[in-house]
C-alpha cells in the first residue's frame, strides 16, 4: 500500500507528483494545491511530502512515511490552523523555520492547510512567507493548500507551482471507506453520495448516526419555510444545530487542555484563585479555544448550507429531466415537492441565497443574520402538502 492510497479519483495529480518524486528536474521549491473542499488537498500535500522523505518513494510502509503522513517527523511541519486566521508572528515563524536545512530527512517540508487563511484579515502574514518564496533555501519546500487560486495572493501564485484536484467519483469515496474504515456498501455508498464526495464528511456520516439524523433535519427544513415566522424559525434552528454540536465536539477537549496546563504549571486545581502568571496564560488558552469555537460552529453551518443546496439541486435536476443522479434518493419525496413549486429560475435563485449566505458568514457577518436573511429568499411559494 503506497503513499497515494487514499487519494481517491486524483490519477493526474498522482502522476504530477510521482514524477517530481522520481526526478529533481521536474521538483520545484513551493506547490499550490487547489480543489474543491473534501477533494484531498491536504493529503495530497502529506503523502507527497512521505513520498519526497521515503527512500523508495512513497512505499507507505517505512518510518520516514509513517511520520511524514501523521505529520510527527522531524522535517516535516504541518500547520493547520483552528482559528479564524493565521497570524503575522507565525507566518515570520514558519519562514525562519524554512532557513533550516533538513535535520533527518531528504527535506524541510512546510504543509499549510489553510493557506486561504493566510489573507483572511490582511495580506500581511501572506506578504512575510514572500522572501522565503522569492529566495527559497535549498532543500526546503513550501505545501500550499487553498480551495481556489482566487484564495491566495497573486505573489504567492506566481511563486508556487499550481496542482488542481478534482471531486472524486461517488464509487472511488465509497470504494475508500469499505477498504480503510471498513464500512457496509450499502452505507459507505450513501454516505458518499450524501457527502457530495467530500470524503472526509463521507466518513463521518458513515460513522455517525446523529451526523446522518442532522443531515435530515435541515434538507426536511427547505419544506418547511413557508411563512416570515418559519424562516426566522429555521435559520435559529440551523444556528443552534451549530453550536450545539461545536460545543459537544470541543468540551471535553478544552477541558483536557485546561487540565493539562494546570498539571504542566503546578497549579493546584482546587484552588478558589490562582497566581497572576497563571491566570493569565489561562486566560491566553481561554481565548484560543473560543476562537477556535467560533471557527468550529461557522464550519457546522457551512456543512449544513452545502447539505441545504443539495435539495435543492436535486429539484432542479428533476425539474430538467436531467440524468444526474441525485445527492439525496433517500428524500425523493421532498426533492419532487419542491420541483412541483419551483421554476428552475427560483431554484437557481435559492441555492444562490444559500451560497450568498456562506460568503457573507465567511466574511464575518453574524451567523444567525446571515441565515435569517437567506432563510427569508427559501419560501415555499405555496403549501407542498407533505
């Protein structure tokens, strides 16, 4: 089992990047991967970097592999960040990281995941990884990771060489989660498909129950706003979806951090106060995983938005005669009732007012404002009957 196993649906990129692997000519100092979200950029990014380490290139089996793919080995950072941004001190961080030359391994490799978020505020983090671009060390190299090249400054474009991935096949994500996660068919298809071939929402889908009853909570919701008051109904309930599972996912973590810095002090954890240099660095933590909170709920709405949009283009695909198969074969009977309602117009209209939702939450307007907002261009123009 290689280094490419679970890179599903990518033979291009696969081949792109084997060949650097195989012949220096054809390596360059800063990669730029682009594709649409669950399409694989980070694990492009990882198993290139195992492959780049790895003796035999790529062989999945060794330690350098091992290492460069849980992102434990020592020429190999991962930065993946939980907050809303990355920051300007560690971007300059990461830059005098890459001045380094290899300590074990063949290379310094620097895997940015988010590399969007090196501009979500201000082009300045963006603008520090720029001399190392412009002046890269040797042996060193630079893994960008972006949904689109729109997401990235055009100086760090120009720098990088671009991979696209493509949406994997529904069967190639399925075919993924009965061999790595040993997942039933019948299910992993499903999940795959419900997922949009996202694959790492395809798993949890495949794994979660209460992810799949989620799920059919608010594709039901786009049958149910009617009225003013449903719409306002609705975008609280898709806000409250959100928090409840963004709190549910990070209490027990934060609780372990909390406890974990206290140990690490010497603190006592009883106590009813805390020294100054204590509180403090409490404090520091407190606001990380608010941050990190914050990005957490906003992603849970996201996933939701993308699952609402799916009704819909089912109803316009049935509305055309197109075809298509369906995202959702589980809620035909929704799909129908909207494509009797809806003129193919109002449904490209709808999954315009969700995905204007999505870019106005990603460009921090208040969730629940901009659900409300969408909710109220969702309005069934007459009763369904279901």
């Amino acid at each position: 089992m290689t280094v490419w196993a679970d890179l599903v649906g990518q033979e291009p990129t696969i081949e792109t990047l084997s060949r650097a692997v195989s012949d220096e000519s054809a390596m360059t100092h800063a990669w730029l991967f682009t594709g649409p979200p669950g399409s694989g950029r980070s694990t492009a990014a990882r198993a290139f970097a195992a492959a780049l380490q790895c003796p035999d290139g790529g062989c999945g089996q060794c330690r350098e592999c091992r290492t460069a793919l849980d992102g434990s080995h020592a020429d190999v950072k991962v930065v993946a960040t939980e907050g809303l941004s990355i920051k300007v001190a560690e971007a300059r961080a990461l830059v005098q990281e890459a001045a380094l030359r290899p300590s074990v391994g063949r290379w310094r490799i620097i895997i940015i995941e988010d590399a969007d978020r090196l501009t979500a505020y201000t082009d300045a983090p963006a603008d520090a990884l720029l001399k190392a671009l412009e002046e890269p060390t040797p042996r060193t190299v630079w893994m960008l990771c972006a949904p689109s090249l729109e997401d990235v400054i055009v100086t760090i474009r120009s720098r990088s060489r671009h991979v696209r991935l493509r949406t994997p096949p529904v069967e190639a994500v399925a075919e993924l989660l009965q061999r790595r996660d040993g997942v039933d068919p019948a299910m992993a298809l499903y999940a795959a498909r419900a997922a949009q071939s996202h694959v790492g929402l395809a798993r949890r889908l495949a794994r979660d129950e209460q992810a799949r009853i989620r799920r059919r909570d608010v594709i039901a919701m786009a049958t149910k706003i009617l009225g003013v008051g449903d719409a306002i109904g609705a975008a609280a309930d898709l806000a409250q979806i959100a928090d409840e599972e963004s709190t549910a996912s990070s209490a027990e973590r934060d609780a372990a951090e909390r406890a974990h810095l206290m140990e690490t002090l010497g603190a006592d954890p009883s106590a009813r106060t805390q020294p100054p240099h204590i509180r403090s660095q409490l404090a520091a933590l407190e606001r990380e995983q608010k941050t990190r909170a914050t990005r957490s709920a906003r992603d849970v709405v996201d996933r939701a938005l993308i699952d609402l949009t799916s009704i819909y283009r089912d109803a316009l695909v049935l509305r055309l005669r197109s075809d298509v198969d369906l995202v959702n074969p589980d809620a035909v009977d929704k799909v129908r009732a909207l494509a009797g309602v809806f003129s193919p117009e109002q449904l490209l209209a709808a999954m315009d007012a969700i995905n204007e939702a999505r870019d106005r939450i990603n460009a921090n307007v208040s969730p629940l404002l901009a659900l409300e907002a969408m909710a109220l261009q969702l309005r069934v123009p007459r009763d369904l009957g279901i």
